[in-house]
C-alpha cells in the first residue's frame, strides 16, 4: 500500500517543495551505481517506478532509489545471514503490492548467487497478476501467492519475514506466521493502524487516568498507533527476538516510516510478557495480538508434572526366571547418543 505523504506543493506555490526533474539516463546508472542497486533488472526498474515503460527516467527516481537502497542495507546483516546459514533461504514478502521489494531484493541477493527463493503474498488479484507478468522471464525464483496473509499457504519454515505498509491487522497476522515459522528474522514497516485507537475510545479517565492521553480524536489515533507499535515489539522480544526500533526513511518520504527488525535468538523474556500484560491492562485494552499469542501457548512455560506416588517395593525376581525383569543399566555405562537436532530449527547464532 502506498503510504507516501507529499508535504507542501510544488515550487511557487508557496508550499516550499521543488518539483523534481526527471533523471538523465546517465545519472540513473550513477545512482543505481551509488546505491548497490547496479544488478537492477529492467522489468524491476519499471516496477519500482525509477523507469516508465517507455523508458524513460521517473522525476522520484532519485527518491525511489534512495529509499530502496536504505532499506536493502538495513536488512543485509539479516540476507547475509539467511544465505549462510541455509542452502535455500527462503524470503517471504507480506501484502507485497506491486513487489517492489521482492524485485529489488532478488537482483540484489538471490539473482547473484542463483540460489534462495522469495514468496511475494498479496491478497488483491489484480496487482497479483501485474507481478506474475513482471517476474515471470526474469524471476524464476520469485513466486507469487494470492491470498490474505492470515490464510496464504506457505512453507512450514522460512527465514526472513517482511511485512511494509500491511494494513492494520495484516501486520499482526504476518507477525503470527513468521513466529508461527520460526522465522529468524523479521522487519515490520506499520501502516495505517486503527483497532487499537477503537479499543481504546470507550475507556474513560474513571476507569484509568491514563484515558487523558487519547481523549482527543487526533491523540487517541496517534497513541493507538504508537501502543501498537510498542506491544508488536514487546511480543516479539517475549517470544524470543532480539528487538530493534528504528526509521525507515526521513519524515519527506513517508509519515509511516517506523521499522521493528527482529532477530530470532530462541531465548523467551518472561518480563516482557508480564510487562505487555501490564501495559495492555492500564490502558484498558486487549487487541488481537495478545489473544493469538495467548491462544497458542506461546512464552508459557509448560506445568511441571506432579510427583509420582512411591512404588510398593518389588519381591526380589529369581534370575533363573526368564520372565524376571532385566537387572539395572550400569550407571557407569556410557548412554546411547541422542537424534541429533534438527539444525533449521535452531535460533541463528549470537553475533559476536
């Protein structure tokens, strides 16, 4: 989904914007040079907007490559990974609309080393469609999966989950698969985010004083959107991620420019669990996310068993019986060697 917001207009308007030129030829080959974006294919260029189907230069060009140049670079530590980790990394791109990043990212990383796929899933048929005929020739490895993110059938375990500008709670469900897959690393791009600012427009100051905070329309959006942001964050880091928080872009490209990467590090963070709950019950809401999580056991700690009751003591067995139970193992006998671990299902290792 498109999230761009323009700010001011255009120059002499007296918005303060300048209106962009298009791009020499020369000077796209300069910034995709720039930018590590040299392995471009023609068919990416187009669908990244950087070249209309004529071929000529897009006046955003400059801005497009720029964006997707930083947004590769913030996810190579995770690619690098992937493809060291797994002979066949598997990349699974959520509410991907046009596949600009599917593209890009196949030039870049899985083109080159002719191996790893990416899934591109997007529930609108028609823009489905688009990508199907953009990938087709030249994307052998790229598929496309037309379906809502909650239901799309994918592979039981992948490797790098991406969801940018999914809608609402189509985060949150590309949240769910990729824990749901083990997936070792994860980036979230949020856009417009509505369910908890409704959640939270019946709770009143009588019941938390905190109702202060988003009493106002415009302030119960805007902390709505930033307490979802926080319990995505918090879930991940409670179910075993690594969690950072940073900007995708500057303010001048998009308003909804917050990134969360996770890295998948196996270790569950009790205090965040508790602290997500603790948050959630002051602000007097329970959105969809903490019930899938609670639903699926996750971060629980399985009840310990209870304590067997003492056997009577067994009459000594006659060793001339064939029927006597074998005598006790050896403690000093070495024991059989466990099935080794299955090595996808191990947590990428600590970085040094």
């Amino acid at each position: 989904m498109s999230t761009g917001h323009r700010r001011g207009g255009r120059e002499g308007d007296g918005g303060g914007e300048v209106q962009a030129r298009a791009l020499t030829p020369a000077e796209v080959r300069g910034a995709l040079e720039e930018g590590g974006l040299a392995g471009l294919s023609l068919p990416t260029l187009i669908a990244l907007g950087v070249l209309t189907p004529k071929g000529g230069a897009s006046p955003s060009a400059h801005r497009k490559l720029k964006q997707i140049s930083h947004f590769l670079q913030l996810l190579a530590p995770a690619l690098a990974e992937a493809f060291e980790r797994h002979e066949d990394p598997i990349i699974v791109d959520m509410g991907a609309g046009k596949a600009a990043i599917s593209l890009a990212l196949y030039d870049v990383w899985v083109r080159p080393r002719g191996r790893g796929r990416v899934i591109a899933v997007e529930s609108r048929e028609d823009l489905a469609a688009k990508v199907r005929a953009v990938s087709a020739a030249e994307h052998p490895r790229l598929e496309v999966v037309c379906a809502e993110i909650a239901h799309a059938a994918l592979p039981e375990r992948w490797h790098l989950t991406l969801a940018l500008h999914a809608c609402d709670l189509a985060t949150d469900h590309a949240l769910t698969r990729a824990l749901d897959a083990k997936s070792d690393h994860v980036a979230l791009v949020p856009c417009c985010q509505a369910e908890v600012a409704r959640l939270l427009q019946p709770v009143k100051q009588s019941a938390t004083p905190l109702a202060a905070l988003w009493s106002d329309p415009w302030h119960r959006r805007e902390f709505g959107s930033h307490l979802t942001n926080v319990t995505r964050a918090l879930a991940l880091r409670a179910l075993g991620y690594a969690v950072t928080v940073t900007e995708l872009t500057g303010w001048e490209h998009s308003l909804k420019n917050e990134l969360i990467l996770g890295r998948r590090v196996g270790r569950f963070h009790r205090g965040a669990r508790e602290e997500l709950r603790a948050l959630l019950g002051q602000a007097g809401v329970r959105p969809w996310l903490l019930g899938a999580l609670e639903e699926r056991g996750w971060g629980e700690e399985p009840a310990s068993p209870a304590p067997a009751a003492p056997a009577a003591p067994a009459a000594p067995a006659d060793p001339a019986d064939p029927a006597a139970p074998a005598a006790p193992a050896d403690p000093a006998a070495p024991a059989d060697p466990a099935a080794p671990a299955d090595p996808a299902d191990a947590p990428p290792p600590s970085a040094p």
